[in-house]
C-alpha cells in the first residue's frame, strides 16, 4: 500500500448547494437510514421522530453532512416503490432542511424522488446507479442550483460477488466507468466540480477486491481528485472481526483513516463521533493545519 505524504494532500473545498465546506481533513458524512431493512442500522430511524433525533445527534457529533436515504442497498434487499421511498425521505426532508444548518444529501436511485428533493433544495444527491436512469440527467441538469452529485460505480446488480477464488485489478474498469459518466455530465454541462467518485465498496465486487480496492485508493485519485468511500461496517471486515455490523466500529474507524492517507474527500459513516476523533487526532499529529 502505497501511502501519500500528508502534508502534500490536499481537501478541497467544497460547495453543496447552499454551502461552502472547507475542511483540512476529509469530511465526514453521516447516515441516516429511514429503512427497516438496512444491513446494519435498519429500524433505527425508521419514523420522522427517530429520524429527526438521529440526525440531531450525528449534527452533534460533528458530521459535516446528513446523508438520508429510504431504500436498502444490501444483498438481497426487496427493493421498494417509489410513492413508499418517497413517503419515508420528502417529509423528513421537508422538516430536516429548515431545521438543521448543515447540508444534506439524498440516497436515491429514482428520478421521480430526486426532482422532489430539488424542489426542497436539497444540496446533494448520492446515486448508487451513476445517474445512469433515463430520466436522471434531464432532472440534475435542470436543478437551478448547484446540486452536489455523488456518483458511485457497482458491477451488475445491487448485491456482493463474494466468490473469493475472483481476484482481479478493478481500478481500470472502475477508472473506465468514471470517464464515461464525466463526459456525458460534460456534454450536459454539468461542472465536474459538483461531482464526487464512489467506487462502490462491496457493490459487486469480492472482500479481495474489496481489500485491494482501499489500498489503491490514491490510484484512483490521481484521475479523479474527489473521491468518497464508504466501507463503514461492511461484510468485507469480516476477516478481521466476527462482529455483525453495528460492532464494527474499530475497523470502520481504521479505514477511515487510510482513506485519509490517501487524500479522499468524504468518507460516509455510520459511525460520526469515532471517525471525527480519530481524523481529528491524525490531522494534529501529521499537522495539516498549512495546507492551502
């Protein structure tokens, strides 16, 4: 693993929508998953009520940004409808953004839902798909403001190739799918300055994959400066740890940090508090603070 000198790394501002983000660490995005089937936090904050105080307490924690999403991503998850998506994230959205000062994402595939978060002025969409549905890039290219866009690649469905003798190097077919989503935002006109890389921990890929993946991260940045991972509790770790999901904190917390060593933007996380101490403690120690 090839490790970049953290003095020479730079975090670069950031602008959702609403907010300008600058940070001399990668920023932390917390989840709020309105599901009931989530692989790790399903139920949690499965009402508006719930939802609210989860979003209030990741804010207190020190998250820089509320990601909040109404359909589970994990291995064989029954996808929903989209009036049931919409009936778990738009009222919540609806009160969240006039409530908390910070910016907030939405975790969607669905168009339909996208154009309803817009009109609320949400400040950033996260697309498991690339925004890759016929009707998505009409609807981002006509937001009048400047939505943040997440763009994460997957392989096939939705769900984790775990066959472990399938070893092979992803960076170029990840790297391939990146060029391909940049030029059709840039024949859009959409700025790439809105638009964040997701290479899709565990979408389709194996645990060495998934292993190999997080190594090569500072290969990945080379093309495209701002990345975002999230690993945050994933079937991956389980070669280090026995512990289901919501114990996986020390290991989240430690690829975190390599993500960091690496230069990437934003890390999504279950767990705020433990990652914002622990980027806090590595930027002290490394001495970020005279990076411009």
């Amino acid at each position: 693993m090839q490790l970049l000198n953290p003095l020479s790394v730079n975090f670069p501002a950031l602008q959702l929508a609403r907010f300008r983000l600058s940070r001399k660490r990668p920023f932390v995005m917390g989840i709020c998953n309105v599901t009931p089937d989530s692989f790790s936090d399903g139920g949690k904050a499965k009402d508006l009520s719930k939802a609210l105080h989860h979003i209030e307490n990741l804010i207190f924690e020190g998250a820089d940004i509320i990601d909040v999403g109404g359909e589970s991503t994990r291995p064989g998850a029954t996808p929903v409808s989209e009036q049931e998506e919409m009936d778990r994230v738009i009222p919540l959205l609806e009160i969240a953004l006039q409530k908390f000062d910070v910016p907030f994402s939405l975790d969607t595939q669905k168009p339909a839902i996208m154009q309803a978060a817009l009109e609320l002025k949400i400040d950033c969409l996260n697309d498991v798909n690339g925004f890759q549905a016929l009707d998505a890039l009409p609807v981002i290219k006509a937001a009048d403001y400047a939505v943040y866009l997440c763009v994460m690649h997957k392989r096939g469905l939705i769900q984790a190739n775990y066959k472990d003798d399938l070893v092979e190097d992803l960076i170029p077919d990840i790297n391939r799918f990146f060029l391909e989503r940049a030029e059709v935002f840039t024949q859009a006109g959409i700025s790439l300055d809105r638009v964040c890389w997701d290479p899709g921990f565990g979408f389709g890929k194996t645990r060495e994959q998934n292993w190999r993946l997080l190594q090569d991260l500072h290969i990945l940045k080379k093309s495209f400066p701002q990345l975002l991972i999230g690993v945050s509790r994933k079937s991956m770790f389980e070669s280090v740890t026995n512990s289901p999901p919501a114990k996986r904190q020390g290991v989240s917390v430690a690829a975190a940090i390599s993500a960091a060593t690496q230069g990437v933007t934003i890390v999504r996380v279950h767990d705020v508090l433990h990652t914002v101490q622990a980027l806090d403690v590595f930027s002290r120690l490394y001495d970020w603070s005279n990076i411009s």
